[in-house]
C-alpha cells in the first residue's frame, strides 16, 4: 500500500490502515525535510527548574509563534530533546555563558533539529539537536532597545525619578520572590538597622512568563498598601534569567509607579531596562536595603544636626543674656549707689538747715498758734451766746403753750368718753337687748346666718342661753309672727 501512494491510480482497494498512512506520511516529511533545520519561535510548556520532569533523560516542550496577549498561539511546534542530543545542546549554552537552567518558556529561541513524523502520537515533531545562543541573546538586545526607545519617546524613562524620595520612609514596600535570597538578603539589612517593622511585603514571580503579571500586580498593591518607597530586587542570574526585566510591561509598570522605586536587580554588571527607569539603581539586592538604612540615618544625622543646633542657640542665647544681666546690674548698682549717696548728702542739708531753723520757726509756729486759739476762742464764744439766747427764747415759747392745748384735748377726751358709753353693749344688753353667736364663734344677724340642728349660744344681760335651731313646722301665716316663732 506504501508503494501505491506514488504509484498507478486504478488500485484495487484506496483504503490506508492506519499505520501505512502514518508511515507514508512519514516518508513525505523525511523526503520533504531530507536534514536538519533552524526554526526560531518561543518556549512554551518546557518544565521549569526544580521541576522533577526536568530531570528525566528526555525534555518535551512546544514552540510557538506568540499572539497578542490572550490569544492561542498562531502556530504549535512540539519538540523533543533526546538525552543524546542535551548534552551537546548544554554545552552550547554553557560556552555562551548562558545557564542551562535560564531556559524557561517565554525565552526566544532559534534551535536546529530534524523534522519527524511521529506516528504513535499522529503529529510532526522536531528533534532538536542544536541551539543558537547569539540569537536568544541579540533577540534580547534588540527587544531592550527597542523597549528603551519607546519609553523614552513617551518621556517615561525618567518619570519615577522625578518622585522625591522621602525624607524618613514610613512604610518600605519590598517586592520580590518571597524567600528567595534576595529576599533574605534585603530583610537581614533592614533587620539589623531596626527597620524590619517599616516593610510590607507582596510576592512576585521574577522570572518567566509569571513576572510580566506579577510584578506590575504587587507594584500596584504596595502602593495602595501605603508604601512611600519600594524595593524592586532578584538576585543574579543570566541576562535570559534576568530578561523580564527587560520587558515592556514591567518596564512602564515601574515607570509608572506613583512611589519611588529603588531597583536592586542581579549583580553589578547586570544592567536592565528596568534599572533605566527606576528612581534609583542599586547594583544589588543588599545595595538596595542599604539605601533604606541610609536614608533613615541621614533622617537621623539632620535631626540630630538640627537639636545640636537648637541646642547650642540656646546656650548662645542664655550666655548673652546671662552677660547683658551681668552689666545692667553693675549699672545698677553704680547707679543706686550714686543716687543714694546723693540723697544722703540732700538729708544731711536739710538736717543742717533744720537745725539752723529750728528754733526761729518753733517761735514763729507758737505765735501762729496763739493767734488762731484766741480768733477759735472768739468764735466760740460768740456761737455759744446765740445758741444760749435761742434756747431761751424756745423754753419761754413752751412754758406758755401747754396750758391751751392741755384744756384742748381735756374737752375732746370727755366727748370720746361719753360717746364710748353709749356704745357700750353692757348698756344694751342691761335695756333688754341680746347678742347670738354660732357654736364656731360666728355672729348670727339674721336667720339666713343658721341652719337646721345648729347650736347657738345668745347672751343677755346676766348670762347666757343656750338652743338649737329646728325645722320650721307648717303652721297657719297668722300666727307665725307670735312669741316663740323662728324662720328658717
């Protein structure tokens, strides 16, 4: 049946078993691609290092032609790297000075090898026997100054290092592979400065297709975190290990970053993108968390500076008022010294003068005196001989005005008398009148003042009469106003 796939048309049955058209396909392949052949593409699906199918004798991974992000791949190569041919592909690698281990998928490749049809599987495949390292490395270069062109076309190359750092970090943001040694690297710098408790740390992938996520992700997370300042680090590596920092992704996240970034990527000779556009480069990770350590210290040194000087104004300041006090008071004391001693000399003067004066002024007061006593003298006699006449006259005017006003009032003090007798009940009550009062006190002046079953008290002239007040019996008109009669 292999033979009709070139033969005669009028076979006698067209219908392959599926080896012999695995195998004719195989022969169309072999005869197509007679030899080996270089084929550039990406790594996708190669197990990465520290995987234990990295380990086994034979390596299998695709090769694709990338699509924009999100898209399947616009072609699919399987390759497989037999035992035989790895140790020369290695080899490759290692003279280069590319490690084996950086061959991870996103890395781009150009690789030789033989294209097979492999039946068991139904698919084409390339051997691969051989591996260009100048073109993984010229696609890295040239992708790197590519990337550095467009950024710097839209000003982005030094845009983060237009953000001030701060002067004392408050939050330090640390992203990188969570215990790696970078990683450790940085903590024990800023553990043994005492800063350990400033760091907030997000884990990132800083190697493969991972990173182009991850770093830009944590980035935007230490920023919303509160981060004033953030460590970017990895530890060294080849510039394949270390290519995805030579992305553009990763490139315009940190570009963009609102927080300062420090970079602390590979080793000192290592030289990335995003080193380019970082605020500051440190050729390390260490070099990176020093750079913390001496922010703070200066921090401190100004601080410290500046209560040295606050320090040493003030003793300036109370030095010179200290000697300004000093020489006002020697002033002063010069100055009451001179004025007391002046005003010991005016008292004794006026002590001298005095005695001198004393005893003229005494005569000269005493005659004074002597004449006022005598001008007092006058006077008071002369007020007390009026005011003597006026009491005089005042007793004269009473002597004779009591009498009439006595006989006055005599004569009004009989009529109130009488009058007082006339109206005296003792009188009324002794001609036949009587006076009645409830049991409460209350006077009774008409029967409106009673009612039914009071106790009343009536006093006549010699007593009292005691009674209760009662109905009012039905009774013929003509007789109720005869003895005994009550109303009410």
């Amino acid at each position: 049946m292999q033979d009709a796939l070139f033969g005669p048309d009028d076979v006698a049955d067209p219908t392959w078993t599926v080896g012999d058209l695995a195998r004719a396909v195989g022969a169309v392949v072999e005869q197509a691609f007679p030899g080996e052949v270089w084929v550039r593409g990406e790594i996708r699906g190669l197990p990465p290092p520290g995987d234990a199918r990295r380990n086994r004798p034979h390596l299998y991974f695709d090769l694709i032609e990338p699509a924009p992000p999100g898209a399947r791949p616009n072609a699919v190569l399987p390759v497989v790297l037999w035992a035989s041919d790895r140790k020369r592909v290695n080899a490759e690698l290692r003279r280069s000075g590319i490690r084996v281990s950086t061959m991870d998928s996103g890395v781009d490749v150009r690789i030789r090898g033989r294209v097979r049809w492999w039946a068991p599987g139904g698919r084409a495949q390339l051997q691969m026997t051989g591996i260009d390292p100048e073109y993984t490395l010229g696609r890295l270069a040239a992708d790197r100054a590519a990337v550095l062109a467009a950024l710097d076309g839209e000003g982005l190359l030094d845009r983060n290092a237009s953000h001030p750092l701060p002067v004392m970090p408050e939050r330090v943001g640390l992203v990188t592979s969570i215990g790696s040694a970078a990683h450790g690297d940085v903590r024990r710098v800023l553990e043994r400065a005492g800063l350990d408790h400033l760091v907030v740390e997000v884990d990132a992938r800083t190697q493969g297709p991972e990173a182009l996520t991850t770093i830009p992700a944590a980035l935007v997370a230490v920023a919303a975190a509160g981060a004033d300042l953030v460590l970017l680090v990895r530890g060294g590596g080849s510039r394949v290990e270390l290519a995805s920092f030579d992305s553009e992704v990763i490139a315009r996240a940190v570009a963009t970053c609102p927080v300062p970034i420090i970079a602390g990527i590979g080793h000192h000779i290592d030289d990335s993108v995003v080193d380019r556009v970082a605020h500051t480069s440190a050729p390390t990770p260490t070099a990176a968390a020093t750079e913390v350590v001496s922010l703070v210290a200066l921090a401190r040194d100004r601080a410290e500076a500046l209560w040295e000087a606050v320090a040493n104004g003030a003793r300036r300041a109370i030095d010179g008022h200290a000697h300004r006090l000093a020489v006002t008071a020697r002033h002063g004391a010069s100055v009451t010294g001179a004025a007391l001693r002046a005003g010991d000399a005016q008292v004794a003067t006026a002590a001298a003068r005095a005695r001198r004066a004393g005893p003229g002024a005494l005569a000269t007061a005493t005659r004074r005196l002597d004449v006022t006593a005598a001008a007092v003298g006058r006077e008071v006699r002369r007020d007390v001989t009026g005011a003597d006449r006026l009491v005089t006259a005042a007793v004269t005017r009473l002597v004779r005005r009591p009498g009439p006003t006595l006989d006055r009032h005599r004569r009004d003090l009989s009529g109130l008398e009488a009058r007082v007798r006339a109206a005296d009940p003792v009188l009324a009550l002794a001609r036949g009148w009587s006076i009645t009062y409830r049991a409460d006190g209350a006077l009774v002046r008409g029967p409106g003042d009673v009612t039914a079953g009071d106790a009343l008290v009536t006093v006549v002239a010699d007593g009292r009469v005691r009674s209760r007040v009662e109905p009012a019996a039905d009774r013929d008109p003509a007789s109720s106003d005869g003895p005994g009669s009550s109303d009410g």
